[in-house]
C-alpha cells in the first residue's frame, strides 16, 4: 500500500502536459508499506539508491549518502533485537 501527502501542491493540466504552477513551498511524504522486494545498488558516483516495492507494483526509490546508510545499517541489528523483544 502507498500512501502520499501532498502539502501545497498544484498543478495545471493542459493538452496532455502537466505543468508545475504555483509557489515553490510544495512538500510529499510517501510511505510504502507492505514491501515484497528490495534491493541496493549505486547510483551516479557518491550515492546508494534503496528500491522497495510492494505487490501491487508501488514502487519507492531512495537516494542515499554513504554515510547516511551507513549509519542506518549499523542501527538494523539493534531495531531487530528491540523487535524480538515485543
């Protein structure tokens, strides 16, 4: 299941294009949930991209630092032993 929130979001459809219009303070949350596959590869010359779909073909990619996933990976063992402890 994806679920998106668009916060001050316009845009402005004509003749099959879609054109941004309005003031540049737009802002999205999406969250996916669900998820039945994942994978990490690099992307351009400094970044990971995480890639995380569910079974009704939602998909979300996430770019990443090094060291932004890093520290997210170290943070997994702890999460999943607070997890088995529920």
């Amino acid at each position: 299941m994806l679920s998106l929130q668009l916060e001050e979001f316009m845009i402005e459809l004509k003749e099959g294009s879609i054109k941004n219009v309005g003031a540049p303070n737009k802002a999205a949350t999406a969250k996916l949930y669900d998820v039945e596959e994942a994978e990490v590869r690099t992307f351009g010359d400094e970044r990971l991209k995480f890639s995380f779909a569910d079974a009704e073909g939602n998909q979300v990619d996430v770019a990443l630092s090094p060291e932004t996933a890093e520290a997210i990976a170290e943070a997994v063992p702890d999460e999943l032993e607070a997890l088995a402890e529920l």
